[in-house]
C-alpha cells in the first residue's frame, strides 16, 4: 500500500481535515489503484476554491503528458528491460531517503530519520550508491517525507489546493517548500548543465514509467482523482488523522521511548 501511494503521490508530483466524504473518496481511490478497479472521484472540495482556475491548468498538463511524457514513458518501458529500469529506480529512491531524512529530523521524527538516513548510508555504500535497495532486505522500511510535510508539521496551514502548470497537485503551503527539497537533490549540486538535465529528464521519465500501472484504474472525473488522493495523502503524512490532532512542533516529545532513538 505504502509503494501504490508513494508513487502515484510522486508522480502527480492543515488548518481543518478534510470532511468524512472526502476522506471516503481517498480510501476508495487508494483501493481502486491497489485493485485495478475503477474509480469515480467526487466534482467538489471545500479546500478547492480555486477549482475553474485549476482545471483549466489540469487541462494542459493532460495534453503536455498525453503527447510528451505518456508516450516517452511507453517507450522506455518497452526499450529498457526491467532489470535496467529497477536499479535506476532505486537510485532515485535513495536520494529521496536522504531528502525524507533530513526533514524528519526537522520534524522530531526520530525513529523514522533514522530509519531513511540508515537506508541512505546502507545503499549508497552497501548497495552501490543505491543502484541496490539492500536496506529493504534488512527490513529497514522507508519514512517518506518532504519539506511541504515539515512545515505542516510545524503548524503552517496547508491553504488551498493548487494544481501547478508542469508539475501537477499541490497547494499553497507545498509550492514555496518545493524549493528546499529541490536544494537537497544531486541536480542542484551538479555544476555541469547538460548532465543536470539529464539527471532530470531520467529522474521524470522513470517517474512517469511508474505511474502507467496505476492511472488505468481512474475513470470519469481525473481531476477530482487526483486533489482527493493528493489532499489526503498530504495530510495523512502529515500525522493529522483526527480533529484531536494540533501539530504544534515537539507537541509528541512527551510520548518518546527508547524504542524511537
């Protein structure tokens, strides 16, 4: 399950929670994706005022994918052979541990920092700079995060929903926390031009070759697919998961044990 939501959530690119039948939306969205079934999002959302507005840029990135990405994606599937596509995936993956790593400490998340940077150590020395996912078969499991989810954490509101020209769901609050993570990423490191595009475009291209298992299972209204699994899935990684909840920073320090070190 957590694999299905990782990617589609990846891929697709907290002020209140969302209302019982959004939330029902997301678990039949998720069970959609993880069955094959189809799904039939809702028309509306409380958090999407500005929802004409983002159709319409939904709109264009549909078409975009439809003749540039969907198509370059078919097409690396069927050149590159599995057992080439996988380890560049884990590439990309222990990257992302160290990304989820960093901001879990930011977080207080102690437990899973140490679980993303030990992956992260593991793999890039272990694993051969991550090309192998060794720290899986020691069953030390991945704890996704970003810096969108930090400042949820840090008690900044989420505003409203966001769907952005070229790079899909979002909202107010992960727009501007976009930046950080991208700071953390080899392709801002990278001095040589040509070789930071093209560390980009593999990073999309593989990206979007994951997601073709999973997009078959939307039917009718894909926009509102994509704000509900998006919007939840958002909060849900944030730890907001009952009205009780208020996310101040280290609100849970009083819970830790020896077990979260």
């Amino acid at each position: 399950m957590r694999q299905v939501k990782a990617v589609l959530i990846y891929a697709l690119g907290l002020v209140s929670l969302l209302p019982m039948a959004a939330a029902a939306d997301y678990a039949d969205a998720l069970r959609a994706a993880e069955t094959g079934e189809r799904y039939q999002g809702t028309a509306s959302h409380p958090n999407d005022p500005w929802e004409a507005m983002n159709r319409r840029i939904f709109s264009f990135n549909e078409t975009v994918d439809q003749y540039t990405a969907k198509p370059a994606a078919k097409a690396y599937r069927r050149v590159v052979p599995g057992f080439v596509r996988r380890p560049i995936g884990n590439f990309f993956e222990n990257v992302r541990d160290l990304r989820s790593g960093v901001n879990n400490l930011l977080q207080w998340r102690w437990r899973d920092a140490g679980n993303n940077l030990g992956r992260f150590g593991l793999n890039t020395t272990l694993g051969v700079a991550g090309f192998f996912d060794v720290a899986t078969s020691v069953e030390l499991s991945k704890r996704d995060s970003d810096f969108g989810i930090t400042l949820a954490r840090w008690g900044v509101p989420e505003g409203p929903y966001l769907m952005l020209p070229g790079l899909g769901p979002s909202t107010v609050r992960d727009t501007p926390a976009m930046y950080p993570d991208y700071y953390l990423g080899p392709a801002r490191q990278i001095d040589h031009t040509l070789t930071s595009w093209t560390y980009t475009g593999i990073y999309l291209l593989d990206v979007r070759a994951r997601v073709l298992d999973f997009e078959d299972a939307i039917s009718g209204d894909r926009y509102a697919f994509l704000r509900d699994f998006y919007l939840q899935s958002r909060r849900s990684a944030a730890g907001q998961r009952s009205v009780d909840d208020d996310f101040e920073f280290g609100s849970d320090i009083d819970d830790w044990d020896d077990d979260d070190w």
